[in-house]
C-alpha cells in the first residue's frame, strides 16, 4: 500500500464553496481505487488543506495525480477554481510502508 499527501491552498474567498464539493471528490477518489480517505484543514493556516488517502500501488497513484493535477476530469475540476497557485496547486507526496526486519 501507499499513502499519499495532497496539499491545497485555496482562495480564503471561496472556502466555503471549496469545502461543498469534497464530499463528490471524496466519492470519485474512491472511485479512483484510493481508501481510507482523510481530508484535513490546518489549524494555523486556515486556507490549507490536505487529503491523505492509500492506494494498491504505484498505477494507481499515478492515475489519481493525473486526475488532481490536470484540469481534463469533470469531478476534479469543479475544485479547480477555488485552488489558488499557479501551475503547482497541487503538491503531492507517496510514501510505502516499510518493513523492518529484526534480527534475534
């Protein structure tokens, strides 16, 4: 599994509007393959936003990216006027589960 880090600066102005449709972006990412979808507003900054899902594996990630970070899919899109930033609105990070072997 991977999980992954979405990070979004939106519009102070439109926040509101921004936060009404997560609910069918949440349900497209799950359409996507992603799980365990959490979507977080930070304390300190109130107009940054990050989404932290799993996905099966990297294909997938990549397809999702793709998605979020491309004006071309419908649901994705309605998002889009409301994320501030140039061309890199959307900062991603994927991380793999480790294991660790311990030696006895």
């Amino acid at each position: 599994m991977i999980t992954v880090f979405m990070e979004y600066k939106v519009n102070p102005d439109t926040i509101q509007s921004y936060e009404t449709q997560m609910s069918s972006v949440i349900k497209e990412l799950k359409v996507c393959g992603a799980s365990e979808i959490q979507w977080f507003k930070a304390a300190d900054q109130p107009s940054l936003y990050v989404e932290c899902f799993q996905v099966k594996d990297k294909s997938t990630y990549d397809t999702i990216k793709k998605y979020r970070t491309t004006s071309g899919h419908p649901v994705f899109s309605s998002i889009e006027p409301f994320v501030t930033g140039g061309l890199e609105k959307i900062h991603c990070w994927a991380f793999e589960k480790m294991t660790i072997k311990e030696d006895l």
